[in-house]
C-alpha cells in the first residue's frame, strides 16, 4: 500500500513538471513569434519610397512620419539646408504629394 502511494506521488510530480514545461514553450513560442513579426515589419513595411515629379526617391517613415532623402543609396535625414524646407503629403491613395519651396534670407 506504501508502494502504490509512492508511484502515485512521482507520478503527479511528472505531470507538473510536464505541464510547467509544456506552458514554458508556449509562452517562449509566442515571444518569437512576436520578435519574428516586428523584425518582418521593420524589414518590410516600415518605410515608403516615394519619387517627386523631379526624380528624387524620398523615404517616409510609416510610424514616424519622418522624411528622408535617398541619395545614391544613402538615406540622408534631418534638416536639408536652412533655406529649403519640405512637405509632404502621403494619402492613402497610390499618389502621394510633394512640395518643395525655398525661402530666401
């Protein structure tokens, strides 16, 4: 009788030990599936190119809204030049507008 109480306890044991694991990987599974997206989303469908009517590749940042010009393959943000300033406007049609004004001091 002592015997039977024994194997019934290793028993329960295995099980939890089973069932901890069993909930480790699920929740590990699920944190690289997060990674695996967010690093698919970054990769490819976080930025938009976008060429104005006088052939420049512009990059606009979906989360951001950030601008950027692309120059030889080389992404160029932050201010242009203190007497060029730039609008852009995406829309969520496939036609995006693109001003460019200089101001003179």
């Amino acid at each position: 009788m002592g015997a039977n109480m024994i194997d019934r306890d290793t028993s329960l044991r295995k099980r939890s030990g089973q069932r901890s694991r069993r909930i480790f990987a699920v929740v590990l599974g699920t944190f690289v599936l997060m990674a695996i997206l967010v690093a698919l989303f970054q990769l490819f469908m976080r930025y938009e190119y976008v060429i104005d009517d006088h052939g420049v590749v512009w990059r606009i940042d979906r989360l951001t809204q950030e601008t950027c010009r692309v120059v030889h393959s080389v992404v160029r943000c932050g201010p242009l030049s203190p007497s060029k300033s730039i609008s852009i406007s995406p829309s969520k049609s496939k036609s995006t507008s693109i001003s460019v004004s200089r101001h003179s001091k």
